[in-house]
C-alpha cells in the first residue's frame, strides 16, 4: 500500500474518533477528557486536510461541536464546584 493512501485511512479514522469522543464529551463527570482529546485529534486532523482531502470532515467538525460545548459546560461545572467548596471551606456558605 502507498504511503499517501495510509495516511489518509489514518485521517479518515481520526476524524471518526474525534466525532467519537466529541459525543463522549457530552457525558457527565467523565466528559471533560474526552473534550480535550477530542480537539487534539482534530488539530491533527486539520494539519493533514492541508494535503489530503478528507471525506469524512462533517464527522469531524460535529465532534468539534460537540467537545466545544462539552469542555464549556464541565469547566463551568467545575468552577462552581471548586468554587462553592472554596466558599464551604472559609466559613462563607
């Protein structure tokens, strides 16, 4: 198999796992990685659309959507909880 035909089943498949774990960002608790990875794989994706062109772009603009929404709305929940424990510990809630 030729080396350009590797690399673009490589980015077919990142930008699967990056919708993948775009919907896993929306997960309670556990959410919050996945987000992360989630926009990794897509900064990867992206260097390689420059060469290639990718058939499954939707799959990976949606996951990016998705871990977005998801990394906003668990680091807002983390703030509050951090924050609300903060307040718990100096006597103020």
């Amino acid at each position: 198999m030729n080396n350009d035909a590797i690399a673009k089943i490589k980015m077919l498949k990142s930008s699967l796992r990056c919708f993948a774990y775009g919907l896993l960002s929306l997960v309670p608790v556990f959410g919050l990685p996945f987000a992360i990875g989630a926009l990794w794989i897509s900064g990867r994706v992206r260097a390689q659309e420059k060469l290639f062109w990718n058939a499954a772009r939707p799959y990976r603009i949606w996951g990016v959507a998705c871990a977005a929404v998801g990394a906003v709305f668990w680091l807002g929940v983390l703030a509050i909880i951090i924050g609300r424990a903060l307040m718990i510990a100096q006597g103020l809630g």
